[in-house]
C-alpha cells in the first residue's frame, strides 16, 4: 500500500486553491494528482540512478554489473522509464541531481522595449513539466537552463522567452 502525506496534499490544495480561485474540489484533485505524479517519478528516478539507464538508439539500455532484481524492475516498468527518459527535464534531473526536484517555468518580457518581472507560470515535477512544455510549444517558448536563477536554489528554472 502506497503512504502519501496527507499534510502535505492539504497544504498544497489551499496552496492551489488561493492561486488559481478554483473549487476546493478541483484543487484537492489536483493536489493529490502531483503527490501521485511526485511519488512515481520518484520511483523511476531512483530506478535510473541505480541502473544507470540511458536510451541509445531508441533502446533502453542499463549498465553492466546491475543487479538481478534492479534489471526486472526496469523491465517491468520499461515503457515507463522509457517515457519518463524522453522528456528533457526529467533527463537533465538525473543528469544533476541526486534526487528528485520540483520545476518552474518562468515567463519573461521578449519583447527589449516593455519588460515585465519575470513570473511564474507553471510549477510542478520533472515529468509534469516536460508535459507542460509540449502542450505549450504553440506559444513559441523555448528552454533556457539556469541552476537557481530566479528562485530558490533548490529550483531549476526554464524561462519561456
């Protein structure tokens, strides 16, 4: 049986709730939607660390010398770690972290003559934001990496220009 933080899951529907003006409702089905996204990736980030699996050649491949059991799980989740490892933010995040962040994407003035502060306009995990970033590819935003800028130092940011 899986253990979430309910705590937490309560805290961040308020949380969503005051920012977006929704239903209690909608922000606790999103509330718990997060934790339930943030537990899984969780799951297929330490699954990729400890097999060190890369996808070359559209093959998802795992270092020699891991373990019996380590090997069954990624193929159990294969389609899973598969998806999870095309997404950009999700690869950088094993690439930099030791464990699992949570993201932002910052929107910032293009335009040199009116600026605007620099605004938060999506938070969530690494996975959620890559999803977040395709449906948006309409929107002309391209991904700036920065470690920290803009937020706390525990963030990385990608700023929509």
């Amino acid at each position: 049986m899986k253990k979430y933080n309910l705590s937490n899951i309560m805290k961040n529907a308020w949380i969503i709730r005051k920012n977006t003006n929704c239903t209690m409702s909608n922000a606790l089905k999103r509330a718990w939607s997060t934790e339930k996204s943030r537990t899984m990736e969780t799951k297929m980030f330490e699954l990729v660390k400890a097999s060190n699996a890369k996808i070359i050649d559209g093959q998802l491949m795992v270092a020699r010398g891991t373990s019996a059991d380590v090997i069954a799980e990624v193929k159990e989740h294969k389609s899973m770690i598969s998806a999870y490892l095309s997404g950009d933010c999700f690869l950088r995040q094993v690439q930099m972290f030791d464990a699992p962040v949570e993201w932002c994407v910052m929107k910032k003035s293009a335009n040199p003559y009116v600026s605007f502060a620099t605004v938060e306009v999506f938070r969530g995990t690494a996975s959620e934001v890559d999803d977040w970033m395709s449906s948006h590819r309409h929107d002309k935003c391209t991904m700036e990496w920065e470690d920290g800028a803009g937020c706390q130092a525990k963030y990385v940011t990608g700023h929509c220009a």
